[in-house]
C-alpha cells in the first residue's frame, strides 16, 4: 500500500500533499481535545494492524483497517491516519518522506468515504444487514485504496501501467480478509460499545 | 501457518529500542528534523545520476555517524524493498526504448533500467537518512521538535498520544492473542479465523479506548487543559553550527550539480 520516495512523478506528490493538507485541516476541526484518546487509540490500533498477518493460501496478508477507522472516525480519519504513516515511516521506513501525502489521502479518503457510504448501514436494527454493511465498508476502503493507489502510479507515467494492475490483483485477497474481519469487528463495537461507532443505543427500556 | 510468519519483522519496541550515543545525537532534534526535510527535496526532484548517487551514499554516511544497528536497519531497508520490488522489475520491461537485455522473449530497456535503478537510489537515499537522522529521536523529542517548529497543536498531541497507545495496544494485543493460543485457536484461511480475529480487533478497540478514557480523566483531575507544557528548552549549539556549516553547502552543490 504504501508508495516509497522517488517512483511517483513531482505533479503526483503535490497534488497528494494538497489534499492531505486539506483533509488533515477539517479532521483537526471536527476534533476536539476530547476526543483525542479515541482518535490516538485508532491511529495507533492502525499501525499494529500493519504486523498482524493473517494465513492466506501459501502465503499471509496483514490488515490495513481504514474501513473501521473510518467508520469509527470520519474526517478525524486524517489526522489519526497520517500520524500513523508517519510514525512507520520515521521508525520503520515504510513508505517514505515526501510521498507521506499521497499515501495518507490513497488510506484516508477512502476511509472517510466509506463513513459516508456505511455509516447509516451499520446501525441497521438487523445484525445481519449490519455485518453486511460492515463488511461492505471493510472491503470496500481497500478497493477504492488499491484504485487510488494504481491511479496515482499511473498518472506518474505509462511505464507504471503494469505495476497498477498488479497491485490491484494483489490485493485482491486482502479485500476479502478485512472484509470478514471489518464486519466481526462491527458486530462486536455494535453490542460492546455502540458509541464508537456513533450508533444510537435504541433499546430503551426506561 | 509458522509462529514466525504471523508477525512482521519490525514491531514497536516504543522507547526500549536502544542505540549507542552517537555524534548524531548531540545535534538538536529541530535541525535534525528540518535538514532531513531539505535533503529528501533535493533528492527526489533530482534527475541527475551524480546527484542521486552521492545523495545515496549521504545516507549511508549518515547512517554510519549514526551508528544504526545494522541488523536492525538492514531489516527495515529490505521491508522497504518488498513495497518496490515489483515496481522496479516490471519497469525494465514496460518502458519502451533500445533494447538492453532480453529475459524470456521479453526485451528491457535502457531507459526504464536507468528509471528503476534512480528510483531505487532516491528511496534508499531519504530512507537512510530518516532512519539516521529523525528515526534516533525517542518518540517523545520528535514531538516536541515538531511543537516547536509550529506544527498545529492537536496534531503534535495526536502524535504523542498515538506513541503512548502505540505500547497499550501492543501489549494488549500480546495478551488476547496469547489467550486464544492458550484455547488452541491457530490462524487458518476461513471464516472462523477472521470472525475471531475481528472480535479480537473490536475487543482490543474498547479494552484500549476505556483505557485512554480513564488515562484522560487521570490528566484532566491533575488539571489537563487541552495543552502539554513543553518543558525541554531546545537551542542550537556550537555542534549544530559545525554541523549545519557542513550540511548547507552539501546541499546547495548537490542542487548545483543538476545544472552542469
């Protein structure tokens, strides 16, 4: 998922820088001081989802989770979520320095768009449509991910073209994994803690 | 699957990853911070071989001053490898041009072998000198550095509480997973093992969040008002001088070296 220094044409990198400016700017404005911890907590449950490796046929895939932080965060996704890049990319050296904007917006965009397209789904009444919607919204941020990610090496030039769609193929298993593991994760929130992911506890017995 | 396969190489260690003092790390963390800034500018929109392999080796010299342990750096530039590896072997064979070589019926050409290997130079230029310059710093200075080079306030303590959860979660997840191989759960290709992995996930979610809950609390009755005072007064030395009389004009001749 993540793009390393030096591939991506200069066009790319500012138009990714911009927006994750943009982006960063509303979450940091949707967010108040108190909602920092849970912001931190996603940011950071982000970045330890990146070494937790799920089998995978012959060969194991780890999760990437933008779909939940999403769902969890909405715009405040941003922020959480260019943290964590950063963090990986000054500690670890995943990724690099100056594409930090264009990975942040290819994780986070979808992030937020799937809280718009899911968000009303997981609060469904029913379980079941909920999962669904879970895994809908799983699946789906990694989808439009991997598009985003193919697109931004294809716009840097046509050489790339073959990369873009290995990348997609690739991730093709990685959909379905945090498909299943999205859609658990929401049916659980859903019956532990329903506000985390903005649900109205409806089961009124006053 | 392999206990081994199940974890990535790297993990966070949080601030229990040492390293030897070195010249490095006399340095001021803002400086530190704003030349490897300044070096990734100039590496990555230059064109130019000379440029891109002197700046290659910078970051190597870098890493040496600041004496990385070298297993550890080696496994994170290889980490780094694998997110390209496919991106520079298809790039030979999809750029068209004069032909270098021939794999297969398959021809490579010259000038997509040069784009690969600049890409290569560049990525592991700003890498090295990352992990170098900034990736010494605990955590912590990296967030005060950038407090006081006027990144906006909720962003640095986004940053140092995500490095404060980073250990919570991590430990916390230790703990779940060491549990449910306790119960003989092993991780297969199937439903059940995302179902359990995603409860797993939902679980450490609002284990951590109630936790960061009463941690706020904590900071709010010791009188938290939305601001961490920072405390570490941050001045140039005699050291980031030398260093910076140094470093400038490096730069200033690796920009200069595109236009011969």
């Amino acid at each position: 998922m993540h793009i390393v220094d030096g591939a991506l044409a200069v066009p790319v990198l500012a138009v990714g820088a911009a927006l994750t400016v943009a982006g960063v700017a509303l979450g940091l404005k949707r967010m108040d001081y108190d909602h920092l911890p849970q912001v931190g907590v996603l940011s950071a449950a982000f970045f330890i989802a990146s070494y937790i490796h799920l089998p995978i046929g012959f060969s194991s895939v780890h999760l990437i989770l933008n779909g939940l932080i999403g769902l969890a965060l909405g715009w405040a996704a941003f922020p959480a979520l260019l943290v964590a890049l950063f963090l990986q990319a000054v500690f670890f050296g995943f990724g690099g320095f100056l594409v930090l904007g264009v990975n942040a917006v290819n994780i986070a965009l979808p992030a937020v768009m799937v809280y718009y397209l899911c968000g009303h789904g997981i609060s469904a009444s029913s379980p079941r449509v909920a999962a669904i919607w879970g895994a809908i919204g799983g699946a789906g941020s990694i989808v439009l991910t991997t598009i985003m990610v193919a697109f931004s090496l294809m716009l840097s030039g046509e050489a790339f073209l073959l990369a873009a769609k290995a990348t997609f193929v690739a991730h093709i298993p990685v959909m379905i994994v945090e498909g299943g593991v999205t859609a658990a994760a929401v049916l659980l929130l859903r019956k532990v803690k329903p506000e985390f992911l903005h649900i109205k506890d409806e089961t009124d017995y006053a | 699957m392999p206990q081994f396969l199940e974890h990535s190489g790297t993990s966070w260690k949080g601030q229990k990853v040492k390293h030897d003092r070195s010249l490095i790390d006399k340095l001021d963390p803002r400086l530190r911070v704003v030349l490897v800034t300044a070096f990734a500018f100039v590496t990555v929109l230059s064109e130019n071989f000379w440029v891109l392999s002197i700046a290659a080796l910078t970051g190597l010299v870098l890493a040496l001053l600041a004496q990385l342990n070298v297993k550890r750096t080696l496994r994170r530039v290889i980490a780094m490898d694998m997110f390209m590896i496919f991106l520079i072997i298809l790039l030979p064979f999809t750029t068209p041009g004069e032909a270098l070589f021939t794999v297969a019926g398959l021809s490579a050409s010259k000038a997509g072998f040069l784009h690969a290997l600049m890409i290569l130079l560049k990525a592991h230029a700003v890498v090295l000198s990352l992990l170098a310059l900034v990736g010494t710093l605990s955590a912590t200075t990296l967030g005060h550095a950038m407090a006081h080079l006027r990144v906006p306030d909720k962003l640095v303590h986004l940053l140092l509480f995500t490095v404060r959860y980073l250990d919570v979660i991590g430990q916390e997840y230790k703990r779940m997973r060491r549990a449910m191989q306790a119960r003989a759960f092993v991780l297969r290709t199937d439903m059940h093992t995302w179902r359990s992995i995603g409860y797993l996930i939902g679980m450490l979610l609002v284990h951590s969040l109630e936790r960061s809950e009463r941690i706020m609390d904590a900071m709010k009755c010791r009188g938290y008002k939305g601001q961490f005072y920072l405390f570490d007064e941050m001045a140039l030395g005699a050291h980031d001088y030398r260093f910076m009389a140094l470093f400038i004009p490096f730069l200033c001749v690796l920009v200069g070296l595109n236009f011969l």
